[in-house]
C-alpha cells in the first residue's frame, strides 16, 4: 500500500524571508548581479537555487571589493557598521531586513540610550553568533549582554535595571522562564527589585504561532519528516515541538538523505518544516516518499 504524504500547509517561508527572497529573484530575473551578505536563508538546498540564478554569496572580507555593486541585506537584518562600511566602500545595500527585525532593532537602541541614563543594561536572549543577533548587539553600541540559557542568568548583574530581548525566533516558553528567573534573583537581592525589570515581548509570531498548528499535525500521521538547514534556529524550536507531539519525527536537510528502510511499516507521513524551508523542498521531499 502506498504511503500517505501530506505537507503541511502552513510550514514553509515567514513574510521575512519570503520578501528578501524575492527581492533577491527580482534583481536576478533582470539580469542584475547581486550579492548577499551571508547566505540568504538558512536553507542550503534554497541557497543553492539562488546562486545557481546568479546570487553570490560573500562576506565582511569581500565589501571593500564590491565597489558601485548591489549588496542584499537579508532578513535578519545588519548592525549599523555593516550600513557604515557600504558606504565608504561604495556598495549599494538592497535592504531586505524584516520590518519585525527593523522595529526591534530600534527598540533595542532606544533602551541602549535609556540604560546608559540609568547604569543598567541591555540583555538580549539569543544565539551569540546569530546574524540577527549580532545586528542587534549592534544597535546597542556593541554592549549588549547575551543570554543563550536559562541557566545564564547567574551571569547577569541582577541589581541594575535591565531592559531584556529575545531574538524573534527563540522558543518564546524558554523566554518566559528566563524573565521569570531574572525577577526572582532580582527580588532576592533587593525588595522589590524587579520592578527594575522590563522584558519586551519580541519572540516573532511567524514561529510561535505555528506551534499548536504543527504540534496537532505531527500527531496526525505515524511519522513526520521536519525539513529544515541545520543552522536554522526555529528549525531548532519547530522540530522538538514535532518530536514532543510526534516521537517518531525525523530531522531531514534534503531530499538525498530519504531512505526507503526508513518508512517501513509506515501508512502515512507528515512533512513540514521551518519558517527558511522553502515549500518545493518539503515537495519534493514528499514526491520522494510518495515513490517508496
Ligand atoms: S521569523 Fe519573523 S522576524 Fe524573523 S524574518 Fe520571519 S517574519 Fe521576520
């Protein structure tokens, strides 16, 4: 018997990632040569669709050689140096930075200035080495504290106000309990004093929203095959909440790791994925079992 293969509809790119690709496919479709500070999407298999259209893929070390080209700032946004340097390199920036990112970027510089007025800090949950991570510890002067782990928290100086971040798409469960463990230390140290806390609610809709969705339909086939690049941190997040809804889900980058051994004894599969999964890869990953 044939085995059931449904893809998820509401899996696939958020309006982010989906703008700056296009934006990409517009300049590429006219024939312009564009290059892309960092890979566009944290998707290999999307990556290389693009640079097989003509995007080149490039870094910090490349801008001073870009002069008068066209530089695609991606989704997760850019530090201000970044802007600065293009500049006196003379790169044009095509900027593709999401208007969620742009909002909290500026957040994050406003409580940068009020923090200073204060003596306290700006604390930004995230991944250290995240692109959109290091823009925002950018806007906040370079002196921005990050938070990786709950556990951290015994790093902060929890006696000075604290205005606290999240990068868009950190598990926003996690975030809650680290803003809950910031006031309790706060409280323990002086009475009252987490009313010096601010935690602003900056996990982006586009991953927490999928969460039930994704978590109702892993539980609706016998296996599920998460599709996603391994450096995507919501592909992080979405793929433990198919693996806690569904224990048989398997973690897949491409279509070329599909083994038939692998769906033995299976009726039907879910396939879904992050919000950098493109929907012709999570296709074509089904058109591959469909096949079995
Ligand atoms: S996850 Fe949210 S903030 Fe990040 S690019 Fe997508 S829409 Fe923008």
């Amino acid at each position: 018997m044939a085995i059931v293969v449904e893809v998820d509809n509401g899996s696939g790119f958020c309006f982010g990632v989906t703008n700056a690709i296009q934006k990409a496919e517009e300049l590429l479709t006219r024939g312009e040569s564009l290059y892309c500070l960092g890979e566009i999407v944290h998707n290999s298999e999307e990556v290389n669709r693009l640079e097989s259209k003509g995007l080149k893929t490039v870094d910090y070390s490349n801008m001073s050689s870009l002069k008068g080209k066209q530089l695609l700032v991606r989704a997760h946004g850019e530090p201000p140096e970044t802007y600065q340097l293009a500049s006196e390199s003379g790169v044009n920036i095509v900027d593709a930075t999401c208007p969620i990112v742009t909002k909290l970027q500026q957040r994050v510089a406003s409580a940068y200035s009020e923090m200073q007025l204060v003596g306290g800090q700006v604390v930004i949950f995230g991944k250290k080495s995240h692109p959109e991570v290091v823009g925002l510890i950018g806007n906040a002067n370079g002196a921005a504290i990050i938070i990786e782990k709950v556990e951290e928290v015994a790093m902060l100086d929890c006696s000075k106000p604290t205005v606290l971040f999240s990068q868009t798409t950190m598990d926003g469960e996690d975030y809650v309990a680290l803003g809950e463990a910031i006031k309790q230390t706060m409280d323990t140290l002086i009475p009252n004093g987490s009313s010096q806390l601010k935690v602003v609610n900056s996990v982006c809709g586009s991953v927490s929203n999928r969460k039930p969705k994704l978590a109702e339909f892993s539980s609706r086939h016998d296996m599920v095959v998460f599709v996603a690049g391994k450096k995507s941190s919501n592909g992080k997040v979405l793929y433990q909440v198919c693996k806690d809804a569904n224990p048989n889900t398997i973690f897949m980058e491409s279509a070329a790791e599909i083994e038939e051994s692998m769906f033995e004894g299976i009726n039907s599969v879910g396939v879904c994925g992050a919000t950098s999964t493109p929907l012709w890869l999570m296709e074509l990953v089904a058109e591959k079992i469909r096949a079995i």
